[in-house]
C-alpha cells in the first residue's frame, strides 16, 4: 500500500529548541515537498525536493530546513522553532500524475 | 508567484443539486490537481489534467481544465451528503517545480 508516513502526529515544544519531523514514503517518488496549512491562508510550499541531493526554496522556506540524503526521506528541520511556526504541516510524495499526503503534524510552539 | 483563486469559499446545498467549484489564475500552469480533504488527515488526491481543454470525469464528478491552462472547474452533479468535505485545487508552475494551492472550497451538502 502506497504510505508517506510523518513523525510525530502532535508535538509541543518551546521556543528556540531545535526539532526534526520526519517523513518517509515507501513508493519511490522523486518530488517529494513539506506544507503549511494554516486558517485562512491554505497549504503553503515550504521546500521541495526534485531527487536525492536536489532541494528548493518553496514559498514560505525562512526558518526551516530540509534535507534529502536518499529518497525515501525528506525531513523538516527547525533550527529554532518560533510561535509563528505554530501549524498543521504535511509531507507528500508525488508524480505527475499521483500524489500522496501524510497524515500531517500539529505543531505547537510557545 | 503565482496566485490560485478558488470560489467559493463556501457552499451549502441540498442532497441531489449540482454545483461547481472554480479555480482560476492570471498565470499558466504545467497541470493542475483538485484533492479533497477530511477533517484531520492529509489531502486525498482526485485527478490531475495536464492539457488544456481537457475533461476528466470521476462517477459524479467532472473536472475541466481551461483551454489556456490557467483555469478549472469541478462539478459535482447531484450531490451527496458523502461529498461534504474541503475541495482543495493546486498547480504546477510553468517556471519552475513549485506548487501552490488554491485556499480551497469547504462544501457542505445537507441530506
């Protein structure tokens, strides 16, 4: 079964210590790209990842990082998380013609 | 960056009405997707179209991708309670690989 997987579901931490999500798909993709939801504004691009190595600024990169040293992973880094990255985030694997979302990460940061 | 406008925000209709989603930009796409999403998981993806003019059709569905590429419809004929949920469209930049989602359309069809 087609899986992108995140970890964890939920987390609350404190401004400024550092945090990964992870993300993991079992299909193969080359795209694979982390989102923002937020109220009001939608699912916005962090970055994205065309293949192993290869990473890109999406529309809302300032304050995260992102790596992709094989292609099953694709984690989020946030070097000093702030309140203002307080948001539902998820993590896809896609094609051009499939797309398949994780089930997303609340994230609290106060 | 490209903008995507979906309209409407909101709609509430009876069981057994039709009704279409539109999703529109100044800017053309490379494809375009409409997904759905359920409260609390991720979006579920419904189709893609790639070329301009094309339709698509899902059971009750039927999507539509403008001539220009810079425009979709969704219409969803005879709707069901089952079809509540939000609508999402998103596409694929021309100039690079970035894409962005319209703000989306959160349906609700009352039985």
């Amino acid at each position: 079964e087609a899986q992108v997987t995140q970890n964890p579901r939920y987390l609350i931490t404190v401004t400024g210590k550092k945090l990964t999500v992870t993300c993991s798909q079992n299909m193969n993709h080359e795209y694979m790209s982390w989102y923002r939801q937020d109220p009001g504004l939608g699912l916005r691009q962090i970055y994205y990842s065309m293949n192993v190595e290869v990473t890109d600024k999406g529309d809302v990169p300032e304050g995260y990082k992102v790596s992709r040293k094989e292609k099953r992973n694709f984690p989020l880094i946030l070097e000093s998380p702030s309140p203002n990255q307080t948001s539902l985030y998820f993590c896809s694997a896609e094609t051009m013609t499939e797309a398949f979302f994780g089930q997303g990460t609340r994230l609290t940061v106060v | 960056t490209q903008l995507l406008e979906q309209s409407p925000q909101f709609l509430s209709i009876q069981e057994g009405e039709n009704l279409t989603v539109y999703c529109n930009s100044s800017s053309v796409f490379s494809s375009l997707q409409w997904y759905r999403q359920e409260p609390g998981e991720g979006p579920v993806l419904l189709v893609t179209v790639v070329t301009g003019g094309e339709v698509k059709k899902l059971k009750r569905l039927t999507f539509q991708f403008g001539d220009a590429r810079k425009d979709s419809s969704l219409h969803i004929t005879a709707a069901q309670p089952g079809d509540t949920g939000l609508y999402l469209c998103a596409g694929e930049e021309n100039r690079d690989d970035k894409i962005i989602f319209g703000k989306g359309t959160r349906l609700h069809i009352l039985p």
